[in-house]
C-alpha cells in the first residue's frame, strides 16, 4: 500500500512537503500544480515551485521521498515541452491535473473543464508521455467529470490508452466541490475497466474512512489531502492499522513542535506583512482534529511581530 501527499494549491508547498516527509507514513508526494500556457513553462519557475528538483536523480525531499511535478494546461504542444524541462532536472515523475475545480482555472481551460473532452485529455497524455524519455512516468489525476459524474470510464480509457502509468482519481465531480460524499465506488468502476494503478482520493479524514474507502473502490494506493492537514500522522495511523501495528498517535504536544518547526522553515519565505500566514492556515485545519488549536488559533491570528510568535510557540524565533 502506497499513501500519497495530495497536491493542494496555496496549502501544500515544498516546506509542508518535507515536513509531512520526516512525520512518515507519505510514500510520494505531488507538487501544486504548474500553469502551462502558450509557452512552456520556464526551468526557473520550476525550480521555485519545486525546489526538490535536481540534475542528479529523481526529485525528492530532504529525507528521500519522491516528489512528482505536476502540470496543468490544456496545450498538449507546451505542456509536452514543459515535461521535458521537469524531467530534466530530474522529476520522479509527471503528473498532469484533469481534476482542479477552481473556476478561474477552469475558464482558462484548465484543470476539470478538460474532462469534458477525453479526445483533447488523451492528446495532452499521449504528447507528453512521447516527448519524455520511458524511465519517467506520467500520470494523472481526474474528477469524476465535470457538471455530472459522468465520463468517467472514458476519460480513464483516454487516460490508459495514451501510454499514462498511473491514476489517481478523485471521487467527486467538479459540481460536487469538496462537499461530502466521495463516490468511492465508481473508483471500483475504473478499476475494474483499465490496467494501471489506481490511486483513490477523497473525504478520507480517519481510519474508518480508510476503510470504507479500501472497501469499496478496491483499491490499495490512496491519496489524503484535507484529512493528512488536519491530521498530520493519518497515514501513520492508517499503515499501522493495515499492518495490525501498534501505533500511539501524535497528541497536541508533538503538534506545537510541528508548528514551531513549520514557523521556523517559512518565516524568511514570505515577506514580513504575511509573517505566520502559513502557520495560521495549518491551524485552521487542525482544529478539524484537535479541539486544543481552536483557542490556540483565536490568540495566534492576530499576531503580525516575530516576538509575539516567538512567545506562543515557546522558542525564541525572532533571529
């Protein structure tokens, strides 16, 4: 069983990335998406993006693990030349976005809008996966369509038959946002109808979720976003329990150390008017699963000065 970091745009960047990587439990992670218009995209805004990228192996954190690149567009020329830029300086793989349902993405042909064309879905899959070399893989990630969840089975057939290795299929349509449920059992569909991996993602926030999950998409790779932010040692929990290990889960301590950690890494990353932003939006999540972030947000959202974090957090982080 293989667990991935979920790519989500404004939250999930290369500092969460490495730290999700030392918690444990990530197998892979993606990196947000990457625009791709009329020109592919520059080896300079990649490099910023995802900084794990390097000329000398696969792409991954500090501690080792892979991190794939991934691309939005709906330009299968650009997009093409842009994968080659990525595998180049060394992506672990090339995941291309089908499945974003930001509407400023979607009125510029982006993202889940795309999945009402599985012609134009399987071109971008198919002139990427020839443009880079056969050692890279190329993979993607869908909705289950766009105002309906429909085309599902035949944007994976697009999807499978223009070479891609992988995919991760989100099980909701881009209609359905983020609301509850996830549709796990047309993931069953797909899997049943195509011959590469399946990755499962979606309204996965706890083990029983897990499970239901497993049970009824059939199956055994998973993608956690929203769940892992607000519970940051989910999959911990999660292959412990596939592996009947005991596990003692992470309480609030091992959670400020975390954002004392998290404060550190992205205080000199932003300028200083955005100072904690960051750090805010972490515990917005967290209080999803830790009834201690609640009063810990309301004294820390209004801080703006190193001294006050600093104070909070219990280290002297102003230097």
């Amino acid at each position: 069983m293989r667990i991935f970091l979920a790519p989500m745009e404004g939250v999930i960047d290369h500092h969460f990335r490495t730290i999700y990587s030392d918690i444990g439990g990530v197998d892979i992670c993606v990196s947000e998406f990457m625009r791709v218009n009329d020109l592919p995209i520059s080896e300079k805004a990649l490099l910023r993006d995802c900084p794990e990228l390097n000329r000398t192996g696969l792409s991954t954190s500090p501690n080792g693990t892979p991190v794939r690149v991934q691309l939005l567009g709906s330009n299968p020329e650009t997009l093409a030349e842009s994968a080659v830029i990525a595998a180049a300086l060394g992506a672990s793989a090339i995941d291309l976005n089908f499945g974003c349902p930001a509407k400023t993405v979607n009125n510029s042909k982006g993202g889940a809008v795309l999945l009402k064309s599985p012609t134009l879905v399987s071109d971008i899959v198919s002139s990427v996966r020839a443009a880079v070399p056969n050692q890279t893989p190329v993979t993607a990630k869908i909705r289950l369509g766009f105002e309906e969840r429909n085309l599902y089975l035949e944007n994976a057939h697009a999807i499978t038959d223009a070479g891609a290795n992988e995919l991760c299929v989100h099980a909701r349509s881009k209609a359905d946002g983020y609301k509850p449920p996830a549709y796990w059992k047309c993931i069953a569909e797909i899997v049943d109808a195509i011959n590469i991996p399946v990755v499962a993602n979606g309204e996965i926030w706890n083990i029983k979720d897990w499970q239901q999950c497993k049970a009824e998409s059939g199956c055994n790779d998973f993608m956690l976003g929203r769940g892992l932010v607000a519970c940051p040692d989910l999959a911990l929990q999660i292959k412990a329990h596939n592996n009947q290990n005991d596990y003692q889960p992470l309480v609030w301590s091992d959670i400020l150390n975390l954002l004392n950690r998290f404060y550190y890494d992205t205080k000199d990353a932003y300028p200083l008017r955005f100072l904690g932003n960051r750090v805010k939006q972490w515990l917005f999540y967290l209080q999803m699963h830790y009834p201690e972030a609640t009063p810990f947000f309301e004294q820390i959202k209004r801080y703006k000065q190193p001294h006050e974090f600093a104070s909070i957090l219990g280290a002297d982080l102003s230097h």
